[in-house]
C-alpha cells in the first residue's frame, strides 16, 4: 500500500476505538455514506443533532488524516450543505484493514450519480432499520446487503436465476420474526425491469427454497421515489397474470418506518413467523 507500511498500518489498526472500527466496517459493507448517515448510526448519545455532526466530522476528520476513510468531490444538496454533506468512502488504509483475507482489493473509482444515488439510497434504507431497531421493541435480527443476499436457483425450466435483491433483513420480537427482500427504485429503470425482476420473486418462491432457509417466503418491500411511481408498479404487477399481488409491498421512503413496525400489519401475512 503507497505510502504506509505494514507496521505502520498495525500500528493504526491498535490505536482505533470501537467506534472507529464500527464505521470502517460500515462503510466497507455499505461502500457510500453521508456524514448524516453516519451520525445517525454512530453518534447517538448526542443531545443535539448539531452536536453530534460536529462530534462525527471531528471523528470522521482523525480517519481521513490517516487514510483510513476519504470522500468524494461531490455532496448531498450541493455546497450550501457545507461538510455535512459530504460522501465518504473507505481509503486505502481502511480497505485494506477490513478487507477479507484473501480477497482482491476494492477500488471506488468514480460513480456515476445514478450509482451513487442508488448506493445512498440503500445505506439510508439500513439506517432507518437499525433506527427502528433502537427506538422500538424490534430486533433487527439480520441485515444482508447486495450479494450476501443474493440467491442463484434452478427454474421450472431448469434454468439457472439470480435472485439480486438490494436488501435482505429480519427483523424480530420475542414472538415473530418478519423477514424482508427490500427493493430500492430511483426511477432509473423502466416498469418493465421492474416486473422482470419481480418475476424472478415469483419464480424463485415455487422452488421452496426460501421457505426452507427462513420457515417462510419473506414479503418483497419496493422503495421507490414517488408515489406516482407506488401506483404505476401496483398497477403493472396486478394486470400481470404470472405476479401474485400478495407478494410486493410498494411504498416510498417516507413510508419505510410504518410499513415495517409491528403496529402497522395488524393481520397475518405469509412472512411472519410465529414463535413456539
């Protein structure tokens, strides 16, 4: 690694608090986050939310003079936002530090806004979860991102499928378990991507094999951006003849936190699994 040897870099690894190692990790699992999204994980015991970003970018300030974490050019809400906004990502001392034994090394590069985006979207999706998790009786049992989620199956066909949802996550109390494969939409995609993948959903719960790994089909949850977009997808999936309506839950991202607590499924749905 340019510029920092091997003892140098043990040298960081023994000086970092649990903290510190707690937003490496986040960030090597969730490859993008805003300073916003890591106040919210990491800085919680502040009173004030303005007191936590500053004690968060001090923090965040300590690792990019080490090259542990960097951060792009780029902001969320432009320049006006300051370094709140800003987008950070692992550095080479941080992936190097917690990349898996044996695995190539990582390279950020540049993203494009839409990848960007949609990253973003899918870290503020795992923060409101580990929110909900904190504020409320909600375990929030698993939390799978990208390809720890992923799932390659034979078709009726006898093709092979990938399942590729963004999210996987289970979420428990001391009587159910919920179980989730979480979409997130920018509205980059045509309805019809929409549907194929939703398809994949369909074909992949007549294999039985999510059934077997969790007791139950878990509900497919879409975030999209707009409502307009809840209704256009509704509206696909039900004219569809091959797509269970029962089986997708389309929502905004306003609506993640209501959809998801126990208070808002007040009746009995496939994915929730009942405790002996």
């Amino acid at each position: 690694m340019s510029g920092i040897g091997r003892r140098t870099l043990q040298d960081i690894a023994r000086s970092l608090s649990a903290r510190d190692w707690a937003i490496l990790r986040f960030l090597s699992t969730h490859k993008f986050a805003s300073t916003a999204h890591l106040c919210r994980m990491h800085f919680t015991a502040h009173a004030t939310s303005s007191a936590a970003t500053r004690a968060c970018l001090r923090v965040l300030d300590r690792l990019l003079e080490r090259r542990l974490v960097s951060r792009l050019d780029r902001r969320i809400g432009g320049i006006r936002h300051g370094s709140a906004g800003f987008i950070w990502h692992l550095d080479v001392a941080g992936e190097r530090l917690t990349r898996p034994h044996g695995s190539p090394r990582r390279h950020v590069g540049d993203p494009t806004s839409a990848f960007l985006d949609h990253h973003l979207q899918v870290t503020d999706t795992v923060v409101t979860l580990h929110e909900l998790s904190r504020k409320t009786d909600l375990e929030l049992a698993a939390v799978l991102v990208e390809t720890e989620a992923w799932r390659s199956f034979l078709t009726s066909h006898s093709t092979t499928a990938m399942l590729k949802p963004d999210l996987f996550a289970t979420l428990a109390t001391s009587e159910f378990e919920d179980h989730w494969y979480i979409e997130v939409d920018r509205g980059t995609e045509s309805t019809p991507v929409l549907l194929a993948k939703c398809r994949v959903y369909a074909a992949y719960k007549i294999t039985g094999r999510a059934q077997a790994e969790h007791g139950v089909f878990p509900r497919v949850l879409w975030v999209v951006p707009t409502q307009r977009r809840v209704q256009r997808l509704q509206s696909a999936i039900h004219v569809d003849p091959k797509l269970p309506n029962n089986l997708f839950t389309i929502i905004t991202p306003d609506q993640l936190t209501a959809t998801i607590e126990p208070a808002a499924d007040t009746t009995p749905t496939e994915s929730r699994k009942e405790e002996p």
